[in-house]
C-alpha cells in the first residue's frame, strides 16, 4: 500500500529516526517556551476582553460587539490548547495524554484557529457596511443577526477543522523495552498533528484546501471590505488628515497582522508537507542515515515551526486592536458625511459599530437616555 502511495517501498525505520532527531530538536529547544508566554499573555488578554464586553456593554450587544466577542472567545480558545502541546514538545518530546486526547487538541485548535480568521472577516464586513451603507445596516442588520451569523461561522470553522480528527493520530515506540528519554527518543510517543505516510497525498490536498477556504478567501473579503472603507475615508472631505491616518492605521494594522501571521502560517505548512512527501519517497533509496539526513529540506521544515511560534501572537495582539486602536473609527463615523451620512449619535448605534469606550453617548433629548458602548 504505501509503495503504491509514495512510488517507493516503505521508508526504513533507522532513516525516519534519524530524520525525527534532527526535525524535533528545534521545537524541544525554542518552540515550547514560546507557547507557554503565548498562552499566558493570550489568556490575560482576552479574558480581560470577555469581561469587559460583559461588564460594560449593555444587552442586546450591537453586532459589532457580537462579533468581537465571538472572536475573543475563539482566541481564548485557541490558547488553551497551547499547554498540552507545550508539555508534548518540553523534552523529550513525548504525548502522555492518549491517542483521543491527540485528536481533539489539534481538532480544538484548527476549529479555533478558523474560527478566529471568520470572525476578523466578519469584523472587516461589518465595519464597512457600518460607515459606507449605514441606513442599509440600520434597516436589515439587528444583533439576532450577528448571531446567527457567529454561530454560522462556529459550524463552518467545526467542518473545517474536522478531517484532523482523522489524519491526526499517534506514533507508538517502537522499542517498547526502552524507557523514553532524551538520549532515547525513538521510544517516546509521538502525536502526529498533520498525517502519516500513507495519507501524505490526502492531507496535502486537505492543507491546500483549508489554507484557500479557511485563509485566502476571507483574506480577500477583509481586503475588499477595508479598501473600500479606506477609499471612502481618504476622499471624505470633512475628515482632517490626522483622523484619516488614524484610520489607515486601524486599516494597515489589521490587514498587516493578518498578512503576517495567518497567511504564512497556511504557506508553509503545505510547503513543509511537499518537502516531507519529497523526502518520504526518496527514503528507501539512501544508502545510510548520513545520506538521509543530508537529504532532509530544513527551510520548508524550519519555517512552518517558526510560524507555530509566531502565529499565536494574533491571539494576544487582537484584544488591543479591535478594542484599544478601533476607536479611531468613531472620527470617521462622526467626520464622513461622504459614508457615514450624518453625525447623529443615534446613527452611529444603528451602524453596528459602536462607540469608544470614553464617549458616553447623550441623549436627543431627556425621554431617550442613551449607554455607552464599547468600540470593536
């Protein structure tokens, strides 16, 4: 069968040892420290974020509100798979936790991490058809809306993410006898978060999916959304130009965290999965282990480790720029008449995007009190 699979006979098992030595040693020696601080710092971040909706944001939430909620919760989420795969790689590196718990973390994770892409998207939309088309929103979108939407996106981030279920799964030792340890890896347990040998074609073809249906899809519908906010802005004729940049900035931050964090994340990881078929083919051919060593393409390798530190950052770094940087939307809200169309605070409710936290909103007159609400 794997002959039939990878075009070769089945990979010997000092070669794939060896290979495994070498590719563990980077997440034993940098990547567990780096999700440990990015779980605590992520945890902190969004529970604060979590409190301070409910605390502050009187029921029913606006959509916005609704939305950057939902992100908070599936970054939260997200970071509390963190620590059981850090214990996995803390040297040696070995899953203690069962072949059902191996499943589930890297379902849990994948769920989340889609999860979090679709709500930034919802985000994205939100803002702009908030400030371009405010009477469209404020005739068709009610906050029963956003959650039917949010649990839209919970269900598509589930179906996503549920073919990990199937190609993750554990490595056994193979030296049964032999107590796991450092100077004995081989006889450790390994959970495999991507795929084995016999199913590197399907989960090559699952990763493309996933990083254009679950990546590049909702990374345009983000860009076209802010493009055409940030259009509307920059020829908004009563904006000064220091409210404009603050809202290209918002614009700029948002796009660049997402440039910089998702997209690699998704890029590499296919990259690293051709170079794993590529090596797994030409395995039975090495005449040694020093040749299958010298075989291995450590870029591709070393880089989608690089971005499974890096990513997780877009957990901590989300509660600052939908909640602290937003409120720079409340100048365009109140400056665009081009988008906007008006300066009534009663307006900018019905956009959906809500104010910042320091404006409390005053009533058109005594009979209507108004409550302050929390920017997204």
């Amino acid at each position: 069968m794997a002959a039939t699979i990878l075009g070769a006979k089945p990979c010997p098992a000092n070669f794939s040892a060896a290979a495994d030595r070498i590719l563990s040693r980077f997440q034993e020696d940098f990547l567990w420290p780096v999700l440990v601080a990015e779980f605590l710092v992520a945890v902190v971040a969004n529970g604060l974020a979590l409190y301070r909706f409910s605390a502050r944001e009187q029921r029913p939430w606006h959509p916005a509100v609704v939305f950057s909620a939902q992100l908070a919760v599936s970054d939260l989420l997200c970071a509390l798979t963190l620590p059981p795969l850090a214990a996995y790689l803390y040297p040696p590196k070995h899953w203690r936790y069962g072949e059902a718990a191996c499943r589930l973390e890297r379902f849990l994770f994948t769920c989340n991490l889609l999860g979090s892409v679709i709500f930034i998207t919802c985000i994205s939309l939100n803002r702009y058809l908030g400030i371009v088309h405010p009477f469209f929103t404020r005739s068709h979108l009610r906050p029963k809306h956003a959650w039917a939407l949010s649990a839209a996106g919970w269900v598509l981030a589930a179906l996503l993410a549920a073919p990990t279920l199937s190609f993750s799964h554990l490595k056994r030792p193979q030296q049964e006898a032999a107590r796991c340890s450092v100077a004995s890896p081989e006889a450790c347990t390994k959970c495999l978060g991507t795929a084995g040998d016999l199913q590197l074609e399907a989960y090559r073809a699952y990763s493309l999916a996933l990083a254009g249906l679950g990546c590049g899809l909702p990374l345009l519908l983000s860009l076209a959304a802010y493009g055409a906010l940030g259009c509307a802005v920059l020829h908004s004729p009563s904006m000064t130009t220091a409210e404009k940049l603050r809202v290209v900035a918002l614009v700029a931050s948002g796009v660049l965290l997402y440039a910089s964090s998702y997209v690699p994340y998704h890029v590499t990881q296919v990259l690293n999965t051709d170079a794993r078929r590529r090596w797994r083919a030409r395995c039975p051919g090495f005449a040694d282990v020093a040749q299958a060593k010298a075989a291995l393409e450590l870029g591709p390798y070393l880089g989608y480790q690089a971005m499974r530190g890096v990513m997780p950052l877009a957990f901590c770094i989300h509660p600052l720029l939908y909640m602290a940087v937003a409120p720079s939307l409340g100048c365009c809200r109140q400056c665009c008449r081009g988008c906007g169309r008006g300066r009534n605070p009663e307006d900018a409710k019905s956009t959906g995007q809500a104010l910042p936290l320091d404006v409390i909103a005053t009533s058109k007159n005594s009979s209507e009190p108004q409550s302050p609400e929390l920017s997204s």
